[in-house]
C-alpha cells in the first residue's frame, strides 16, 4: 500500500504536469482533440469501423427543439441524457421510469418535466461543457449493466477504463458506482477505483478518495478476484481506437451490457491519474516499455499480445 510521496515515486508514478508534457503535448496532435471532446463525434466515428456503442435517441441542439422533449421522451422509461463536451460526468442524468410527467433518477428520485427541461437548457448553454461553449444534450440507451457486476455496485453501470498507449493497452480500472456518486461511476463524484490485471481482466485492489480500500462502501462485498467476461475483446477494442483517433495516449472507456456486450462510452485525451493507485503501480516503466519497442509491434494482436506478456500482474 501507498503512504508516502516517496513510495509513489519509487512506483513510477506519472505525475500530472510529466503526463502533460511527455505523453499529451508530444503524441496527442490539438487538431484531432475535437474527435473524442465531443462524444457525439466519437460515437458517429466508432460506429464507421463496426466498434459498438450505445443507441442514440436524439440529440437536441437549439432551445427551440426542448418543447417537444417530453412527447419524444413517452415512447422510453429508461434513458441517459448527457452533454456531448461534458468532462467529468457533469451533467450526466440517469432515468429508470417515468409517471406523472416526472422522471425517476436511478436514485429513486424525481425530477419533475420543468426540471428537466431545465437541465437540458443549461447542457445546451454549455454549463457542463469544456470551456464554458455552447454544446448539444444526447439522449441514448441506458446500459443494463451485466450482472457480474451485482454485488459490487450500487445501482449505476460500472465502466472499464483502458489506457492505451501507441496502441497497446498499458493500464486498466473497473470504475463502481456508490451512493455517494448517485449512481454514476465516476471517480471525481464518488465512484470506486478497481485495478484490473491487463493480462487476465481480473479485479486487483480498489481506490476511494485516494485511499485504498477492500471492499465496497455500499455492498459490503470484496471487490478483488472477479474476472471480468470479453476481456480479450475489451482489450482488442481499446487498441483499435488508436488508429480510430491518431492519438498516442488515450483513456478508453467501456461498459458492459448485460445483452448487448460491451459498448465503447467515450474516449479522453487527459485520462486521469487515479488509475496507478488502484493498481499500486506507476504508469512511468510501462510507457517507456512501449516507446522501446513500438516498432516491434506491428498489428492489434500483437500489441494487445504485449500487453498481456509484459503488464500482467505475474509479468
């Protein structure tokens, strides 16, 4: 276990302002930033190359289109709506139902239609997007989450985030939802973090807070030993979306639908940081151990090949 600055280095932790300028600067070009900054853009480009993701609904770009919002919303109970600049999770709502012209979050609480609509109107006004700049609501398929995933989650969908670098994936966290995150696996409202061995797909140690913990706050249960099902095709997908977007360093981010399988969310040019801890390991040697052998490493199998050899917790 981490406790001090010092053993964070010894670990080859990639710091905040290294990752900025030794991986972001360098390998993630400015012009195809817009790509993945704009989920609408993501999800249209990784549907050209057969990569699934969640159905979208609609998309509401002007004011004048929120009216008729709650008429295209009687044919769904269960949906998401989210900005498509949005970082962080803000702005992301949840619904499992609908009555009375309210809308019941995945909490269990309501939002009346004026609510609603409200939310919407700030997504398009860019109240959630990156820069303050105006921005379009998605409304999309609401991910069953796969049950495997039961007993260490609470309510929300679990995600798989995936670090790839040059193509090969280095770094990988199942992020659980908790009461705290409402809901929503996402580490900065209150998600856990779940290091995953690259080799195997397996739960390792977990991270809440920057602290390290063992089980889930909410469920109770051990969060470590459970092998996640698709794990070859994840990993398989997490690479291919290097050639999807020409960025070098890229976090990829997956759930796992109970029926449909996997499904890309959205892909980020900045992934966080928090990953190395819930892995008790830094990203530093690993990077370095792609950018030495990158010109060996000719196709997507043989990078996701890699991965697994030389990243596996037994490696």
């Amino acid at each position: 276990m981490w406790r001090t600055i010092k053993q964070l280095g010894t670990n080859g932790v990639l710091g905040i302002n290294k990752r900025n300028a030794d991986y972001t600067l360098r390998y993630n070009p400015r012009r195809l930033y817009p790509l993945v900054d704009d989920k609408l853009r993501t999800k249209q480009l990784a549907k050209t190359v057969g990569i699934p993701v969640p159905e979208l609904y609609h998309v509401i770009e002007f004011y004048g289109q929120i009216k008729a919002v709650p008429t295209f919303l009687t044919d769904y109970q269960d949906f998401v709506i989210k900005p498509a600049k949005g970082s962080h999770g803000d702005g992301i709502l949840v619904f499992s139902g609908q009555r009375k012209q309210k809308y019941r979050k995945i909490s269990g609480t309501f939002l009346t239609q004026e609510e609603l609509l409200y939310h919407i109107s700030n997504i398009i006004s860019g109240v959630y997007s990156l820069g303050g700049q105006s921005d379009k609501a998605m409304i999309e398929y609401r991910i069953e989450f796969d049950p495997i995933f039961a007993d260490i989650s609470y309510l929300g969908a679990p995600d798989i985030r995936i670090i790839v670098f040059l193509g090969v994936p280095v770094m990988a966290m199942v992020r659980l939802p908790t009461r705290v995150s409402d809901g929503k696996a996402n580490l900065h409202q209150g998600a856990i973090g779940v290091g995953l061995d690259i080799a195997s797909g397996k739960t390792l140690s977990a991270v809440w807070y920057n602290e390290i913990i063992e089980e889930h706050p909410d469920t109770g249960n051990p969060v470590a030993g459970l092998q996640l099902p698709n794990w070859n095709r994840l990993l398989e997908l997490a690479a291919q979306c290097y050639e999807l977007t020409g960025l070098g360093y890229l976090g990829v981010d997956f759930v796992l639908d109970k029926e449909k399988g996997p499904m890309l969310l959205e892909i980020n040019a900045r992934p966080g940081l928090n990953i190395q801890i819930a892995n008790h390991d830094g990203l530093l040697k690993r990077l370095s151990l792609v950018e030495q052998q990158q010109a060996n490493l000719h196709t997507k199998a043989e990078r996701c090949f890699f991965a697994k050899t030389h990243f596996g917790v037994s490696s």
